[in-house]
C-alpha cells in the first residue's frame, strides 16, 4: 500500500474536515449570540457609567433590603429542602412500600407546574378568602406579602433539586453498605452520617448548589406571593424587575449582574463538582 | 455457639422463600448452605444474621430466642458477597469500625483499637495495606478486609454469603484452603452459603443442601455424595445417570427388561420408580446371557485416567442416554455395542 493511503482512512465515525467545522462554527456562534452576548450585555449595562454609579446603587438602601432578603430566604429554604430532599430520596432508594411510583411523580410536580401557579396555590391557601389566612392573621402571622409566603414558594419551587440528584444514586449503590454497618453493631443514625452520607456527600452538594441557585433567582413563584412592596418583601429577582420598570438601567444591571455572577459561580463550582463527583461515581461502581 | 433454626417460614410478597426449615449448628462447626440459586440458602443465611425476620419460627443462638434480637445484638460477623467495604474509609478504619461505633463506656481506647486492627491484618496477611482505599485492592485483598472487618467485633457465630463467589479460579482455591486454615485456628461457629458443590463438599465439616426454600440432606461430604437421600440431592452433588424402571419379580427393569440387579430389602418391591447411579460405578459385563443394561456408544472422550462413554441405551422409542466410565483398553468406537450394570446404585420410589 503507498503511505499516502492512510490519509484516507479516517475513523468511521468522524466528518469530514468541512462538515466538523461547520458543526463547531455553528454551535459556537448559536452560543455567542444567544448566551455570551446577553451575559456581557448585563455586566456592559452595569457598569456603563463607570464603577461609582455602579456602587452607588448598590447601597442603595432598598437595593441592600432586597439583597438580605434574598439571602434570609436561600438560608432558610436550602437547608429545609436538603433535609427533605434527603428524607425523600431515603425512603424511595432504599425502602419498598405502597404508593412509592405515586411519590416519585409528585417530587417532580414543581418542575413541571409553572411557577405561577406554585405561587397562586399559596394565594388560594393563604389568601384573605381561604380558612387558613385570617386564622394565621388573627393570631398575628403574616404568610402573604410577607417573608414566610416567599420562603414557603422557594421551598416548593426549588424542593425536587436534592431529591433528584439523590434518588438515582442512592439506588444504584443499594443497601449493601448499610447491612454491613448494622451488622457490625453501628445504631441506624451511625450508620446514616458514618456510611450513607460520605457516600452521597458530593451528590448532595451538587443538588445543594443547584437548589441555593434556583432559590436565590426565583421569580415567578415568589413574584406572586410577595406583594412587590419596596424594602420589606422584595428579592433581588423582583427588585431587579421594578428598578428596570422606572427606567433605572444602571440599579437594575448591577443588580441583575449581581444574580449572573452567582449563575457564574454556581456553573464553576458546579463544573469541578462533577469533575470529582464522576471519579466518585466510577470508584463506587469497582467494588 | 450453638445455632438452632427451628421451623422457619420466611415469605416475600406471600411467596415462600423458605419453608418449615430446621436445622442445628453445633458450635465450633464450618457448615456449607449448598443449592441452586433461589433454594433460599441466602435468605436462611440472612435470617440467622438478622437481616430478615422469619414470617414464622424461631432462631435460637446457645438456649436464648434471638428471633427478636436486631441484627446489632445478635453479635454476628457478616461477610457480604460483594464485601460492602466503606469506599470512601482506608482498610484500617474499614477495620476498626465496628469497634469505634461502640458507645463510649465500651469502646476500647485508641491505641487498643488499633493495636486490634493491626492483629487482624496480619491475622488476614494483610499487614502494610492498612493505609490503602478498597478501590486499590485485589479482590481476594477486599475479601480478606472484610473477613477481617467482620472478625473485629469478636462475634460467636461468621455468616459468609459466597465468600468466593467474585473471585477467579486461582485464587478462589487458595482462598478456601485460607479459610479452612483459618476456621481451625479460631474455633468461630461458620456458615456459607455456595453454589459450588465442590467448595462446600471440600471445605465444609457438614453440607445442608437446599432446594426450593427447603432443606433436602444436611450431612458430611460423604453422607451427600455417598448415601443421598433424594432424587434433587443425587443428581446435584457429583456427576449421576438416572433412568426410569419398573421392579417386578425381585428385579429391576428397564422397559421390562431386567438389568442384572435386585431390589434390596426397603427398596419397594413392585412399582415403578427412578434408578440413580454414578458413571464411576458400573461394571461391564462380557457374557451375553447375563440380563444387564445394553448400549451404543454416542460418543466418548478421555478424561484424565479414565474413558467416559455417551450410551445410547434407547429401545422401544423412547430416547435414553447415560454417561458410564469405562476402561482405557475397552472398544468404545461409535456405534459399538457395550453391556453393563451398576455396582452402586439408589432407587426412589415414584
């Protein structure tokens, strides 16, 4: 054979040059335009009038107020869906009982309801014309348009994050470990945070991570039941919006630029999760 | 420790994984649970531990009722099948587990602990390792971890589930001599459940061969491969040849042809039944005028020392085939007529 037959030989499932490249120009110019572009334009906006405007309307009083809220509420809600998300994906991996298909399809009904509606079943619930409200608002407990209606729409929207993350893992490492941990005398809770945590544990921050995001950028859910009054029931997300409706461009991209580089982190962290996460994964599936 | 399962029935999802199962372990013995998969060797090993709960019967561990003991106060060392070692804890800590989950009143001093573990790793000739992750081991490595894992808690009674079973050939026979080694120098009272006849039959003091959630034969080596008791334990343990015949004029007949043999005194006498026996235990018979079991040869191959013969033994129809030995200088050419008779047989009534 003349050398300059291999040439010819390529893998079978590789393009040719023109059609790879093509391939790549596309993708990547599909990924420019329509998300780098808008991601520049947010931090481009907000420093348009140079860093001092831009900390300027940072401290803003309001501006602060919305920023602690958001946090007040991402506080709360993450570690509550932590330990129901773990509960949950807890008795569907590793128990057999009735109705358990019926469970695993309610974990996913936030992410397939529209946030609107996750917010208006709180209104219907918590409302002036439901039993609950008055009862909560006889007894001096504001739910609506108030901070524990904001926190109780995070906690629905954002619940599935944990649990979906858990459940396939917890399943595919069985019970096996635990067995062995009882056997060998350790009580139900040793065997919980000395056997069953460490191996879940990058699993859980990285359905955590997804969770905090999610809680900290929801706004429809939250748009509904907050009541949108300035200073006191605004989180970021809202506040963006209103200060972006007065025409305050600078406030609301240095806000909003301020939610895109927690997405940014998220994304990184996220990135070296899965990194060390994968190897885990793999170590799990030798033995 | 003395081990009493008494008229166990253990269910899932009202299928009977085990049914009225008894069996005596005598403290001290190395016992083998032998059967086909879903005989529901595991299940009884599990049920012994305290993984399960028996829908019915009881678990005796000395005199004491540990039927409602939990898996942590029955005190057992359990070997899992595929080792559950805790991948993300070195081989020592892997090791010393059992003792440092122990409330503090009887946890044993640090130095203690891990003067223990370093006593187990050579015990298990493990020593230098105890700094490596289960994930840099070999299998027989892992194996011995956990073996090791489970012997920390200084349990009464070691509970193997296919303790070769992941392992490859070479090392699953030096595991076993180990492991028989192993057992004479500690005295524990052991019980593993195998597939492989041949394991349990070399390794065990006795054998309990099990079949459909019930318990066939329990006795040694050579009560099951000599004297079994039942159609399912002769043709599971060892090579047999089983044909069907009929006993009628104090002989026994293959399609009513006698075969040179007798009932003996508490076989039945008249009826119809199977004849079992092995390929070793036959005797060729020369003279055509003595009644014996007649056959072509199918095919034949040498093994080792011996030649064994596929006979076609088929008359009237109905398609026969038994596998006898016979001697090296015997004509076994395909299609040559050979007469023989067993020397060692068993018959089961129908």
């Amino acid at each position: 054979m003349a050398p300059n037959s291999s040439r010819r030989l390529r893998s079978p499932t590789t393009e040719a040059p023109f059609a790879r490249y093509a391939l790549m120009t596309a993708a990547f110019l599909f990924l420019a335009l329509f998300l780098l572009l808008p991601l520049a334009a947010v931090f481009i906006e907000a420093f348009r009038k140079g860093p001092g405007e831009f900390f300027a309307s940072m401290n803003d009083p309001d501006t602060l107020a919305a920023i602690r809220l958001t946090l007040l509420v991402a506080v709360i809600a993450v570690p509550l869906n932590l330990v129901f998300g773990m509960a949950a994906a807890w008795a569907i991996a590793k128990f057999e009982f009735k109705g358990k298909a019926f469970l695993t399809t309610l974990i996913d009904l936030p992410f397939s309801v529209s946030p609107v509606i996750s917010g208006l079943v709180y209104v219907l619930l918590f409302g002036a014309g439901s039993v609950l409200g008055p009862w909560l608002k006889s007894h001096g407990i504001e739910v609506l348009f108030a901070v524990p209606g904001i926190v109780l729409a995070t906690v629905f929207v954002t619940f599935p994050f944990v649990a979906r993350e858990l459940i396939p893992l917890m399943q595919e490492q069985g019970t096996g470990d635990e067995e062995a941990a009882l056997s060998l005398g350790a009580s139900g809770w040793q065997t919980f945070w000395y056997v069953t945590l460490p191996n879940i544990k990058w699993g859980l921050l990285y359905g955590v991570l997804l969770c905090n995001a999610r809680a900290m950028g929801e706004f429809g859910a939250v748009s509904v039941v907050s009541g949108h009054i300035r200073g006191l029931t605004n989180t970021m997300p809202l506040h963006v919006e209103i200060l972006y409706n007065e025409y305050n461009f600078v406030a609301a991209f240095a806000v909003a630029s301020l939610l895109a580089a927690l997405a940014l982190v998220t994304l990184v962290v996220k990135t070296v999760l899965e990194l060390h996460y994968g190897a885990e994964i793999a170590a799990g599936r030798k033995h | 420790m003395d081990v009493r399962v008494s008229n166990i029935r253990k269910e899932f999802d009202r299928y009977p994984a085990l049914n009225d199962v008894s069996l005596d372990i005598r403290s001290g013995e190395l016992i083998a649970l032998l059967g086909p998969s879903g005989s529901g060797k595991t299940t009884l090993l599990r049920l012994i531990a305290g993984l399960e709960q028996p829908t019915l019967g009881k678990i005796f561990f000395g005199n004491e009722d540990a039927s409602h003991r939990t898996v942590q106060e029955r005190h057992v060392g359990f070997v899992f099948q595929h080792y559950a070692l805790f991948r993300h804890m070195t081989v020592a800590d892997n090791i010393a587990f059992g003792l440092t989950v122990r409330p503090r009143g009887e946890r044993p001093p640090k130095t203690e602990i891990r003067r223990r573990v370093s006593d187990l790793l050579d015990m298990v000739q493990l020593s230098g390792l105890e700094k490596r992750y289960p994930n840099q081991l070999s299998g027989g490595q892992r194996q011995r971890v956990a073996l090791a894992r489970a012997m920390a808690i200084e349990p009464k009674v070691l509970l193997l589930d296919e303790p070769f079973g992941a392992l490859d050939a070479k090392v699953r026979k030096e595991l076993r001599r180990w492991l028989r080694e192993f057992h004479d120098r500690t005295g524990h009272t052991t019980v593993f459940v195998t597939h492989d006849q041949e394991e349990a039959l070399e390794l065990a003091d006795r054998v309990v061969v099990m079949s459909q959630g019930q318990i066939e034969q329990v006795g040694s080596s050579d009560d099951v491969y000599d004297r079994p008791n039942s159609p399912f334990v002769f043709s599971f343990i060892g090579d047999s040849a089983s044909l069907p015949v009929t006993v009628a004029d104090n002989a026994v007949r293959f399609q009513d042809e006698p075969i040179g043999i007798a009932p003996k005194a508490n076989d039945i006498q008249s009826g119809s039944g199977t004849l079992f026996f092995r390929p070793q235990d036959v005797t060729l018979v020369t003279d055509p005028a003595t009644p014996a079991l007649e056959g072509r040869v199918a095919t034949s191959r040498r093994l080792a020392g011996t030649r064994i013969a596929d006979l076609d033994i088929s008359r009237q129809g109905e398609s026969h085939h038994v596998e006898i030995e016979i001697p090296l200088d015997a004509q076994a050419a395909t299609g040559t007529i050979i007469r023989f008779k067993p020397t060692r047989w068993k018959l089961f009534a129908e």
